[in-house]
C-alpha cells in the first residue's frame, strides 16, 4: 500500500515534471512568441492606466473593457476628429502670427505739432536758365544746326548740352557728351539760373516776415536742377560725407540740427530750434513765401512751355526728388496747402521679430552707403543711383554718388530714362531675369531685387490738401497806392506760396505686436481646452506616462519576476533530483 502511494506520488511529480519540461520546451523552441505576447498584454494593460487616468476627453471611453467595441470606434473617431480640427485651426492661428505679427493702431493720445519738425519744402522753377543770361531755346537750335556744331563756343555747347539734364529727355542727344564733370555742370547750372535774392520777393514764417529769404531757403541740388529748400537737414545731418564726392555740396546751409526721426527733439533743444517746430494751426502760424518772375527770363522749350514753380512737401531728414511726386504753381496764381502729418512708431517689442516679418527697418538695422538717416524714400535713391550706374555706368549729378563715379551727359539721358523705368517695375524683371539676354541688364536687375526698400520703422510724412486761385500783384499794389516802376509793371510775375498745420494736434499710428507669444499659446491653449480639454498638466501627464511611470513599471515588475524566480529554485531542484532518479 505503502508502495503504491509512493509510486502514485512520484508519477505525479513525474507528470508535472514533464508537464514542466514540455513548456520548458516550448519556450525554448518559440522564445520570441512567448515574449511578444507578454509585452503586447504588457502594453495594453499600460495604455488602458493611462486612458483610465487621462484628463483628455473621451480617452477613458476608448480603454475601458466594459465598452462594446461600437462605442471605442465611436469615441476613438470623435477623439481624432478634435485632434484634426484643433491641428488645423492652430496652424492656421501660428501662420497669422508668423506671416503678420504687425498691427497698425491708433495712439491713445494726440500729437501736438510743436512735437515734431515742420515740414520741408522744395520749391523748383520751371525755366531752369534765365532767357537774358543764356537763351536755351536759341542755342539749343543751334546745336541742332549743325553735326559737328561748329557755329558754337565750347562754353555754349556745353551749357547747352548740361541744361538738357533738367528739361524734358527728347530734348537729349545721342551725339553729345556721354560723361561731364559733375562740378562743372553744377556751376554751369547755377550761372545761368536765378539765386534766393531774385527768386523771392518777401518771405514770412510764423507771422513774421523775413528780409532775406536767403536765410530761410537754401541752395539744393536735386534731380531737377538747382532748387531751394526750407527747413532740411544739413548735409553733415543727412549725408555720410565721408563717402561722397567733394565736387559741390548737394545742400548749401549750415543749420546744426536738434531732432532725429526716431528720437524726436533732444531734451535740451530750445523752442526756436532747427528743424523748425510746429507751431499752431493757422495759416498765419505757417510759412509764406512770394516769388518773382522776370517774364523776359522765360523759357519755353525746356519744360514744354510750362511756366510756374515745382513744389515738394516733405520730410526734412528726405532728399527731394521732385521728378517723382511734386505739386505745380502757375505764374500769377497763389497756392495754399493745408499739411496733417502722418507719423508711425514703433513698439520696442518688435525689435525681436525678423525685418521682412514686420515690414519695416529700424534705423541701426538697415545700412545706407550714402545716408546717415535711413527712410524709405532715401533708400530707394541710393538703389536707384545705384542700378543706374550698373545700367549706364554712370550717374545723373542730382543723385548721391562717390568720387569714382562718373557723371552722365545728354547722350546718356536716355539710358537714364530707361534706367529708372526699369529700376520701377524690378521686382517684375527679377522674376523674367532667365529672358534678359544683356548681361549688365540682367547685373542690375540682381543688384537692384535685393534692395528690399522697406518703409522705416519711425516715418513721418505730411498728407497735402491744395487750392489754388488767381493772384494779381499789380492790381493789390494799385488798391495800395504803391507805384512800380516801369519794367516791374511789365514784366515781373508774381507767385504766392502758403504751407501750414491743418489742425494744431494729430493723432500718430503706432505700430504693435498682434500676437505676442503669450498671446500665441493662450489661443493655442483655448483651442486645445475647447476641442480636447488639454492644459499644461495634461501635457506633464504624457511625459510622465511615457517616462517616469514607465521606468518605475517596468523595474517594479523585473523585481516580481526575479523575487518568483529566486522562491520557485528550491521545487525546481527537488523536481530535477526526482527526475533523475527515474531515469
């Protein structure tokens, strides 16, 4: 009895023994199979913890075991549906940050005008040399005449050919000079043109008038020629003088200026300063100027009869270029311009953003070769003198150029013409530049597309409203009882100027951040918490699962298995002696 007890038990030990050795067997046959199933229930079991503890909405529906699988499906489509919608509308939020971060507003107080600089002004006669000092209509027939124009003086054929630079480009001609002495030209301008004296009968600013208007309107060189300028910065001011030609002074004052574009006036500069301040609103708070006109100094070839002045209202930190934008003034007609400036700052806060970002230029972000202040308009003035000198390999005398510069003539004027037609419509020809067969043409097309003239950061501009009436000088000299005399009577003509400030405050645009980074995520976290009730915790609460949680899972769990291992080793030696005992 005793016996087979003894067997029954051994055979019993023996069946699990081999039981034993047969899933010993089988898992050293199909080792990947077992462990592949352990860690897919592994993993399982891991993401149903965390959809059962996770705050995202809907995820708990997924993972629990109760569900029926119509409801996961369900839950798992409503769950992905949010992720599509909420990606979208945050890249679309992320691009409108990324591609305008930049939003123009109104400031929250007025300007008072005394804040800032009256405004500039460039006046240009249109006869541009006096008919009594050299006859332009008439020399210039003569140098048609002949080919070689042999009927005139050197001094007249070059007069005659540098006063085509300023009247109208059909009048140019191939056959003269391509190249001139940018100095010469300038003198041979001012010798035949008039001076402040006889350019302005009586001038008045702020109510007072000035005896010599020579101290208010400086000589300007501009593309037009010989002009005068009121209230513009000074060359030293305006010009980095140091790259420039020493040929002639493009500005002919001295004026030391207290105010900068960005800045403002400095702290300590006096109420009468320069550029002058803004000062109140009426037309007798303004600048007022009455010019003069011999009628037997006229012209009329030069500018195709038009007989008046050009004038130009603009910043004092610009250099005019009345060939682009101007105002006319016929003789014997007076003019009134009511000027609302037109000022953008801005916010210190957009310095971290990229310049094409915010469309604009700080003035230490943006180098000019030739200007101490960068804008807008004097930018695209070196790139223009700069594409026209690629183009033609010269430049006109108006425009800022360096020594080794050489300066065109009417033989270049044409290419001038084109120069600054094409310079005009560059972004186009940047685009077709593979079909421009010139190779200098298809140089200055890359020289010019990478400009990149953004408007600066700090402008101030000045929005012009104008009306214009008859202005009889002789009729009002006669309701005076003031006898002229008699080649006054005959001959002068008489033009009035008014500028002033439309209203004695404006409002200024300010320039701000229209999402900030703050801003950004809050739309981003309002976007998540609505489609998918995510938050920063949320966010902790993945990494946690997908790190910490998961370290600490899998080392508490090789613990249990190797603590099983360690217990099950003394069965397993009795099992293994029992064995071999049998056998």
């Amino acid at each position: 009895m005793g016996n087979m007890s003894l067997h029954s038990r051994s055979s019993s030990i023996s069946k699990c023994s081999n039981t034993e050795n047969d899933d010993n067997k089988e898992e050293k046959d199909h080792p990947n199979k077992k462990s592949d199933k352990k860690n897919h229930n592994f993993l399982e079991e891991y993401f149903i913890a965390y959809t059962n503890n996770s705050n995202l909405h809907g995820l708990k529906y997924i993972g629990e075991n109760e569900r029926a699988y119509i409801e996961r499906i369900f839950w798992l489509f409503a769950f992905i549906c949010g992720c599509v919608l909420c990606a979208g509308l945050i890249v679309k939020t992320y691009n409108k940050w990324s591609t305008s971060p930049v939003i123009v507003t109104f400031a929250e107080k007025t300007t008072p005008t005394w804040q800032i600089p009256y405004p500039a002004i460039t006046i240009c006669l249109e006869s541009k040399s006096r008919a009594t000092v050299f006859n332009f209509t008439e020399n210039y027939n003569r140098y048609n005449d002949s080919v070689d124009r042999h009927n005139m003086r050197i001094e007249e054929l070059n007069m005659t050919e540098d006063l085509t630079l300023v009247c109208d480009d059909k009048l140019a001609s191939l056959t003269g000079r391509e190249y001139s002495d940018g100095g010469q030209t300038v003198d041979n301008l001012l010798s035949v043109t008039t001076n402040a004296t006889s350019t302005f009968f009586m001038c008045k600013f702020k109510d007072r008038s000035t005896p010599e208007c020579g101290s208010l309107n400086a000589r300007v060189v501009t593309d037009e020629g010989i002009c005068f300028t009121f209230n513009s910065l000074r060359p030293d001011d305006m010009f980095k003088t140091e790259n420039l030609h020493t040929d002639y002074s493009y500005i002919d004052h001295n004026n030391k200026s207290y105010w900068t574009l960005e800045d403002g006036y400095s702290p300590d500069a006096p109420l009468d300063t320069y550029p002058y301040r803004g000062a109140g609103s009426t037309a007798k708070a303004g600048v007022a100027f009455l010019m003069q006109t011999n009628a037997t100094d006229l012209d009329y070839l030069c500018k195709e009869s038009m007989q008046g002045f050009k004038i130009l209202v603009h910043n004092p930190a610009e250099m005019p270029r009345l060939n682009d934008i101007y105002f006319r003034v016929s003789l014997n007609q007076e003019l009134v311009i009511a000027v609302t400036p037109k000022m953008i700052t801005t916010a210190e806060g957009l310095r971290e953003y990229d310049s094409e970002r915010r469309r604009c230029y700080f003035s230490d972000e943006r180098y000019l070769h030739y200007f101490k202040v960068y804008t807008q308009t004097n930018c695209e003035l070196e790139c223009l003198t700069n594409y026209t000198y690629s183009r033609c390999g010269c430049v006109h005398f108006g425009m800022p150029h360096n020594s080794s510069m050489r300066v065109c003539n009417t033989a270049k004027v044409a290419c001038m013409k084109q120069a600054r037609a094409e310079f005009s419509v560059v972004e186009l020809k940047k685009g077709f530049e593979k079909n421009v067969l010139e190779e200098n043409i298809s140089e200055a097309v890359r020289s010019a597309a990478s400009c990149s003239c953004l408007p600066g950061c700090s402008t101030l501009s000045y929005e012009a409203e104008t009306s214009q009436a008859d202005y009889d000088f002789k009729q009002l000299c006669r309701a005076y009882n003031v006898t002229l005399a008699d080649d006054v009577n005959e001959n002068w003509l008489m033009t009035r100027l008014s500028v002033f400030f439309k209203a004695p405050q404006f409002i200024q645009y300010q320039r701000s951040e229209l999402y900030s980074l703050t801003d950004f995520l809050a739309n981003c976290g309002g976007l998540l918490g609505l489609f998918m009730g995510f938050s920063f915790l949320s966010l902790a609460e993945i990494v946690y699962f997908i790190s910490l949680r998961l370290c600490c899972v899998v080392y508490q769990q090789n613990r249990i298995n190797n603590n099983a291992e360690t217990d099950a080793s003394p069965t397993r030696k009795i099992q293994d002696t029992v064995a071999s005992k049998n056998n």
